[in-house]
C-alpha cells in the first residue's frame, strides 16, 4: 500500500469573483494601450495578448490596442517596454502599458538574478491558465502514475520526462511532483524543446519516457490515443482527459501555467483602480471568454490585492523549486527564505 502524499503545494488558486456589475458600465475604461508580450510572435504571451487586444478593442474597452512583442533577456527587455509605455504623469485613462505576465517571466527574473516581477511591475490580475498533463506513449510500459511514481522512488533518474524548456512551467511541475513524492529533485532527469511538439517526437523516438506539457498541446495525439494520459495538474478532472487530477492521487499538488496582467511599477492608486476595473471588465465580457474557450484557457480570475498575495506565495514556491533543480544559486539575491540551504 502507498503512504499518502499530502504535499501541500497548490499555492492558493483560488478562483476568485469577478465584478458582475463592471460589465454594465458604459464607455472606455482606457485610452491607447500597449500591450506588451515578453514573448515572440505566436508564442504563448503574444497569443494571450493578442486576444486581449482583440477582447477590449472589440468590446470597447479601450480607444486602441497595440500589441507590441519584446522577447529577450529574462524578461528585462518587456519590462523595460513597460515603464516606456505611457509619457510620465499621463494617467491610465488615457493611455498606458500592460505587460502580459506568467510563470516564464517570473522564473527567467529568479534564475537571471535580475530585479524580483514583484518589485518591477504592479500585480493588477490573474486571468487564466492552462493545466498540465504527464502523458505516456501508448505502448509505454508504464500504465498508470503510481507506475512512475515507483520508477522514481526507485532511482530518480531512471525516467527522462520531456516538456517545454528548462526552467519553464513544465520542469518546474516536475519538480514538484519529484519533492511531493519525497524525491530528491536534483536527482530528477528533465530534457527540454522548444515546444511540445519537439517533446512529443522525442517521446515517439524514444528519447523520453514521458511528457509534460498543457492539456491543449497534447490533445490530439491523446484523442488518436497515441499518447496515453496519466495524471492532469488541475484539482479536478479535465474534460476530454480519461486521467485522475493529481488531487486524486494523493499527490496535493495544483499547478496552472498562469497568465495575467501587470501594471508599471510607480502605478498610482488612482491609476491602478482603473486598471483593475478594466481587468474585470475584460474577464466579465462573453468575447474574452469565447475567445478563452477557442484557445483551451481556463479562467482563472484573480485581482487587486488578493492576486498579489496569490503572486508572492507563487513566487516562493517557484523559487524553491528551481532551487531544488539545480537552477539558483545559494548566493543569488532572489532566494530569500524560499530556499532552504543545502547541506
């Protein structure tokens, strides 16, 4: 019998409310904005920015939209985008920036050593995510996750899990998985793609044992029953995934790759209610969450000073976890209390 794994690291994704009544209020809420996506173009921030510009200018929200693309330095490059966005002292309600955030913004500042998101920008809203699944190839001899889960106790390194890039959402999850099963995370074997797709390839030539990577990306081939799912990272079951939740398995663990908006970092009181009443007003209206549903993201909607403590807890966590990886520094200025030291 397996002990049970009560790993407590879901980070409070609480689905918060949206203000019902924003959607009623007539008029924009900004003037021109520009949406900035530390991303190149078609990648997942640009997708996510996109559909905002399309959402709030379509909707009439906001004047204009302008979505303007700044890959590049861990993030340093949209960040600086973002505090050139709007002229000095012109308020919100009449034009500024919106910087497109995630996880791989938030782990490119801890690994580079550069200046922590939460003192660079102003936390406005969460407002989706896209759930993970760790999938297998048909054949695999591996049937179920309690399967790799033995596999892993057994010799950590006796399985290569394949996803996205390292350091990303998917090695992070993995490596959260890796300590809720009480396995050294340093031990853990991850290869990273460019994209799914590359990692899918790597698992159909053998490469890779596994997968991970979002629920969107893998859907198909899982629906060809090419690819066998094993276990989903949303606190419930997916649709369309014939895979338990990890919830369901013991392992307490939830893990969404996030995407929200942030504000300047000097962003006024006055300025910033503006900016939230937007962010509600973008997460309430019927085209934003058509267009969510066309991409496979799930609302997640979380705002104002809530989605800022939600964003400091979830810096914590990511920020031990890559300790564990092996990819922060003991000395590194942003691994405050979050990482224990080694001995």
């Amino acid at each position: 019998m397996h002990r049970r794994r009560f790993c407590w690291l879901t980070a409070g994704l609480v689905l918060a409310a949206a203000g019902c009544g924003a959607a009623d209020e007539p008029g924009p809420v900004a003037g021109r904005l520009a949406i900035i996506a530390p991303a190149e173009r078609g990648q997942d921030a640009d997708r996510v920015a996109r559909a905002l510009a399309a959402a709030v200018t379509g909707d009439g929200l906001a004047l204009a939209a302008e979505v303007g693309n700044h890959p590049g330095g861990a993030g340093a490059a949209a960040l600086a985008a973002l505090a050139a966005a709007g002229p000095p002292g012109l308020p919100f309600a009449r034009g500024g920036g919106l910087l497109v955030a995630g996880m791989p913004l938030v782990a490119g500042a801890e690994i580079s050593g550069a200046t922590p998101v939460l003192a660079s920008t102003t936390p406005l809203a969460r407002l989706v995510g896209e759930w993970a699944v760790l999938a297998v190839s048909a054949d695999s001899r591996l049937r179920s996750f309690e399967d790799v889960a033995d596999a892993l106790r057994r010799d950590p390194a006796e399985l290569v899990v394949g996803g996205r890039a390292a350091g990303g959402p998917d090695h992070v999850l993995y490596g959260m998985i890796g300590k809720c099963l009480g396995v050294d995370a340093r031990l853990l074997d991850y290869a990273g793609y460019a994209a799914t797709p590359q990692a899918v390839e790597a698992l159909y030539g053998g490469r890779v044992a596994a997968v991970l990577g979002p629920v969107r990306s893998l859907a198909a081939e899982i629906a060809a029953r090419r690819l066998r799912p094993l276990a989903v990272s949303s606190r419930e079951r997916v649709d369309g995934v014939d895979a338990p939740a990890l919830m369901e398995l013991d392992v307490r663990l939830e893990y969404s790759d996030w995407r929200g908006l942030m504000g300047p970092a000097e962003m006024g009181a006055e300025d910033r209610e503006a900016a939230v009443a937007l962010c509600e007003r973008i997460d309430a209206s019927p085209r934003w969450r058509g267009l969510c549903a066309r991409q496979g993201w799930s609302r997640l909607y979380l705002s104002g000073d809530d989605f800022r403590q939600w964003l400091s807890t979830e810096i914590e966590r990511t920020r031990g976890v890559l300790y564990e990886l092996g990819l922060l520094n003991p000395s590194n200025t942003n691994c405050r209390a979050g990482c224990a030291i080694r001995p």
